[in-house]
C-alpha cells in the first residue's frame, strides 16, 4: 500500500507539471498571437482575459481527476496550515518545484515555438 500511495503522489506531482507547463505555453502563445493582431487595446485586454480563463479552465476540468486542480502556489501554501488534509512543508516544496519547473519549461517551449 505504501508504494502505491507513493507512486500516486509521483503521479500528481508530474500532473502539476505538465499542467503547469501547459498553462504557460498556452498563455505564452495568447499573448504572442493577440499582440500581432490590430485591434484596440482593450480589445486585446479582453482576449487575452478570456483566453487566460479558458486555458485556466481546461487545465482544472481534466487534471482535477488525479492532481487535485491545484496549480497554484498559494493554494498549495493555504494547505499547510489548513486543519483537515494538511501539507507538510517537504510536500509543500515538492508542489512547488514541480509547478514552478513546469512553468519554466512552459514559458520557455511557447517562447520557441512559432504558431
């Protein structure tokens, strides 16, 4: 039991990844895409706001099922401190080494990446 319960939390914490490095790339390639359009800057405002929600959404509605839907330091951080289903502070890093990798190697592929 104990080996599975640890490859489940390997399991999450590469979903945080992935979903992490998704978000970027998506958002990164938004703004690239809406910036070369000649539009309003409040038009522009809203696109980008929009499509912010939308990758947010899809990224929450399909990696909710086994990561949790976290992809949020700060939500990570709450949970230290919350009474019922408590982080320890090493799960806590683990979290946050693994979204803030993700979105590096996210922010770095849609930086590279001509869509």
């Amino acid at each position: 039991m104990f080996r599975r319960d640890r490859m489940q939390f390997w399991l999450i914490l590469w979903g945080e990844f992935l979903g992490q490095g998704l978000f970027a790339f998506m958002n990164i390639n938004i703004i690239n895409a809406i910036s070369n359009v000649n539009s309003s800057p409040g038009a522009k405002i809203i696109y980008t706001s929009i499509f912010y929600s939308l990758s947010m959404f899809i990224n929450i509605s399909y990696g909710r099922e086994f990561t949790g839907g976290v992809y949020n330091p700060a939500v990570v951080f709450f949970r230290l401190f919350r009474r019922t289903d408590r982080y320890t502070l090493s799960i806590c890093l683990l979290y946050w080494c693994s979204e803030f990798s993700g979105g590096v190697i996210g922010c770095l592929a849609g930086t590279s990446a001509d869509i």
